[in-house]
C-alpha cells in the first residue's frame, strides 16, 4: 500500500495501491461495503466473477459488496485507488483470561 486515508472519527476509507510490472492480489472476495476503484497509473486487469475487466489510468470500476475480485497489472505496473466507507476492525479472537 502506497497511501491510506487514517484519521480518527471518519466514515470513508481510501487506499493508494501499486503493482509492480506484472503483480497481483489474489482473487478473495470484498467485504460489506462497495469499493470504488480508481486506475491512476500504468494498466491492468480487475478480475471478477464473471471474467475480467482491462484498464488503464482513467478508468473507473464499481465492485459491489461481497463480490469475488482480483487485480493483475500489466508490464507498466498498475496504480489504482481505493474508496468505501469506513469500516470497523473485524471480530478478533482473544486469549482466555488474558
């Protein structure tokens, strides 16, 4: 991750994500919120469950909540940022009487 948005108290989260020439981040599946991506540099693939979507810097994509994605950039890497309200840390487990 390149950048995030961290400050106390806010409803929206936004992440700057770089590639490097032919990176990628495994399919997984969202959340619970939609995430809007923006491609800010370089090129890639958005996976999705129905197949895969080509971008470049300019594009913008709509995952809805809970959608399967992968990304996968391209030879000139791929930049792309990330926005969707904010979410609270997930249920962690904790030792017994710790």
């Amino acid at each position: 991750m390149a950048w995030k948005l961290d400050l106390p108290d806010r409803h929206l989260d936004a992440n700057l994500l770089r590639l490097p020439p032919g990176g990628s981040i495994a399919t997984h599946t969202g959340g619970e919120v939609d995430v809007l991506v923006h491609v800010v540099d370089g090129s890639g693939v958005v996976g999705i469950e129905d197949g895969g979507i080509e971008v470049t810097a300019g594009d913008l994509v709509w995952l809805p909540r809970f959608s399967t994605r992968s990304f996968t950039a391209g030879e000139d890497g791929l930049g792309y940022l990330t926005v969707h309200t904010h979410r609270e840390p997930s249920l962690t487990i904790k030792p017994f009487g710790g």
